[in-house]
C-alpha cells in the first residue's frame, strides 16, 4: 500500500498543493475555484516530480552484485531448487 501512495505522490503533489491555495483563498475571501486552474503546469510538474521521484528511487535503492548469470529455478529429484545468480569466473 505504502509503495502504490509513493508511486502517485510525486505526480498529485502540485494538485495537493493547489487545493490547498483554494482553500486558504477562499478562506481569505478571495474567489478561487478548480474552473481556472492552470491544468498544463499542474500536469506537467506532477510529471516532472514523478521523474525526479523514480531517478531518486533508483539512485537509492541498494545495488546488488550483477555480474554473473542468472540460472532459473528447476526441479531436480522431484525438488524445486531456486534461482540464483552464478558468478562470472573472471
């Protein structure tokens, strides 16, 4: 559930952010409503903060060691081995 909100944050973040100014706007007795929202901008900086969220995501998620070659899981003597990774013999 936490991983599906982290995926969607980062793109409703600028619509959050300005549903909260209507609020406050409104509060403040000015006239604020969805009807003039700046869509394009709202849209494209969810966008941008989706990309920035999934480079952040990838630059720190924990790296395992990729050299080698992937050997799937089997079934040997009526068993299932699982898949592992055979070091490249370098």
């Amino acid at each position: 559930m936490l991983r599906k909100i982290l995926q969607y944050l980062p793109f409703l973040l600028p619509f959050i952010g300005y549903a909260i100014y209507i609020v406050v706007a409104r509060f403040a007795g000015r006239d604020a409503s969805w009807r003039g929202a700046p869509w394009l901008w709202l849209t494209g900086a969810g966008l941008i903060f989706t990309v920035i969220a999934l480079l952040g995501f990838r630059a720190l998620e924990p790296q395992r060691g990729t050299g080698g070659d992937y050997v799937p899981p089997r079934l040997e003597d009526g068993r299932v081995v699982p898949g592992q990774i055979v070091p490249d013999k370098r």
